[in-house]
C-alpha cells in the first residue's frame, strides 16, 4: 500500500514568512509551483506532503543562495507552531518530561520515518534520531530549522539557559562550520550514523514553573489522537487504495470513488479536509508514487504507464509527470 509522509503545514508557513521577512523573497510563486495550498497554514494540523516540503526547502536554499537558511527559520519557530505537541511541551513537569513527549508525539511534526529514543545512563540523558535503512534523512536545511526551533522550545521553559554536553551529527564533515559549534555550545561530531545530543541529567530534571499537568495529560490525549488519524488506518489510506484499484480503469473521479467507499461526495471531503488533505491531492500524489515506480522498474513502456496511472494518452501524463517532478518521464527512467 502506497503511504506518502507528511509535515505539519506550519512548516511550509515558516519557510515563506522567512523568505519574505529576511531575505526580501516572494515565497508565493513556489507555494504556486509546488501545488501548496496556503490555506492550510492557518488550519490547526493541516499537513503537507514531505516531497512537496522536501523540494519546497531546495528552492528555497535555492532562492536565497544560503545553505544556512535552516537557521533563519529554526529562529522564527515558536510552541504554537508545534501545534498540539507545542502545548504538551509548554505544560510539561521537566524537560525530560517535554521531551519524552516529543519521541512519543515526534509523528505529530512529520510523520517521514525517523524514530527519537531517549535513554539515561549515569548521569546523562541521549536524545537520538535514527533512521531505518530504507529512509533517507530529511534535508540539510530541514534538520538545521528542527536543531535551533528544538533549543528555542527548552528556552522557552527553562529559567536558565540549558545545552547539550555533546552532539553528533548525521550530517558530511563537509559543512563543519562555527554555525553548529555556536548552536550547541558544546563540541560537535559530524559524519555520524545517528544525530545524537547528550544532556546532563540534572539540567533536564529541574522543575519547570510553567508547568500545568492537568493541561499536559489533556494535550497528551489530543496528540494520541491525532497520531492515530495519520496511521495507515485513515480514510486518505482508503481513498488510496481505492485509486490504486480503480486508476487503470480512467473511473478516478470523485463520486466514484466516495460511492466505492460507502460515502457521499461530501462526506469524503469533510473526512479529508479534517486529515489535512483533499481528494485532488491524493489522486496526484498517488499518480505521481505509481509513476515513479513503474518508471524505476523499467518494466513497462510509457503507453503502459499513462493507462495504468488512469491518463487518457502518453502525452498527458508526460505533461503531469514534468509538472511534479520537473523532469520528463525518459529523464526520470534514465537517471533510475
């Protein structure tokens, strides 16, 4: 079953607020190129495909020529932007506690693949990011904005300035720069498997005044909730499954496919608007994922795509396929 990650909407608002605000930079011509719709950022949850943010933050680097420009968002991120797990994180008991929260709840931000531990050994406490073989880690620019927003959520909470006693980063020896040794404070190990920050346990420990835990068991329940809504379980996973089926066939219009799955055409909606997706953004986003991977296997002519990915001719679906990707489907096949 094709399952497309996602990233909180607020993301892509960050990005375009800091392409206008610090580098003069209309962001609206990539929001229209890229299909982001920007009413999603003011709809608590709203989401976005992580290919559509993963190239929305090339262009951007793009765009401003500053292979820093992660730093420049990192800094505009504040709890509210976190949606629910923002909350939990205001109202947390320690920073442990918030941070226990942010690997319970890091699906929330972007639901991509990677998976955050935190242990405690003699002392200190290890909050590490790793990556299953089969998923590749989110851009440069994304992880430096996560880095700089995660220590401007602990200032946030904490009377006094808390960092990391050491860090190692995923990221090339290439880009050793003073940006992350100023970052941290603390000295940085670069080319690493796993992006892990080591904390003295005393520093997390400490009690936070802002805490409320009757506000922090109730966002606890809000944010399981919402996880459960992006699992593999939702009614986005249904209609896509149902596209799968049915695309061959051309029938991939909307009534169709609500009446397949036992819906009104406007029940459907509802149900997708309240994931944070529209039927037009899966029906693309699973041409597009039938696409490549047809293409990749090299065993199937173009003609045989087009009609399996539901186009009436070649010539269409190629005109699709330079829209999302950029290139045309003999360059993609090609490079693959």
């Amino acid at each position: 079953m094709l399952y497309e990650p996602t990233t909180l909407a607020t993301v892509a608002r960050l990005i375009g607020e800091c392409l206008a605000d610090d580098y003069g930079i209309d962001a609206e011509p990539l929001f229209a190129e890229l299909d982001i719709d920007q009413r999603k950022f003011t709809k608590p949850g709203a989401r976005v495909s992580f290919a559509k943010m993963s190239e929305l933050w090339s262009k951007a680097i793009s765009a401003t020529d500053d292979h820093w420009f992660g730093f420049a968002v990192g800094r505009r991120a504040r709890p509210g932007d976190f949606f629910v797990l923002g909350h939990a994180w205001l109202a947390s008991e320690t920073l442990i506690g918030a941070l226990r929260r942010l690997c319970r709840y890091g699906h929330v931000l972007t639901t991509h693949g990677s998976e955050l531990e935190l242990h405690q050994v003699d002392g200190s406490v290890s909050l590490t990011e790793t990556y299953p073989d089969n998923v590749a880690p989110r851009p440069k620019a994304a992880k430096d904005a996560g880095f700089v927003a995660l220590l401007g959520l602990c200032d946030a909470v904490t009377k006094s300035i808390v960092r990391p006693t050491s860090v190692t980063l995923t990221i090339s020896p290439e880009f050793k720069s003073p940006h992350y040794s100023e970052l941290f404070q603390c000295p940085v190990t670069y080319g690493a498997e796993e992006d892990t920050w080591v904390f003295d346990a005393k520093d997390l420990e400490e009690p936070l005044a802002g805490s409320i835990p009757d506000v922090a068991e109730a966002t606890d329940r809000i944010a399981a909730n919402y996880i459960r809504s992006l699992d593999l379980g939702t009614v986005a996973t249904a209609v896509r499954s149902m596209l799968i089926q049915t695309l061959p066939s051309g029938r991939t219009d909307q009534d169709t496919v609500a009446r397949r799955l036992h819906r009104s055409r406007s029940t459907l909606q509802r149900q997708l608007s309240a994931e944070g997706t529209s039927y037009r953004e899966i029906l693309e986003s699973t041409r597009r994922a039938l696409a490549e991977r047809y293409l990749a296997a090299g065993d199937y002519s173009q003609v045989q795509i087009a009609f399996m990915t539901g186009f009436g001719d070649q010539s269409n679906f190629a005109r699709a396929f330079k829209r999302w990707t950029g290139v045309t489907p003999g360059e993609f096949q090609k490079a693959a």
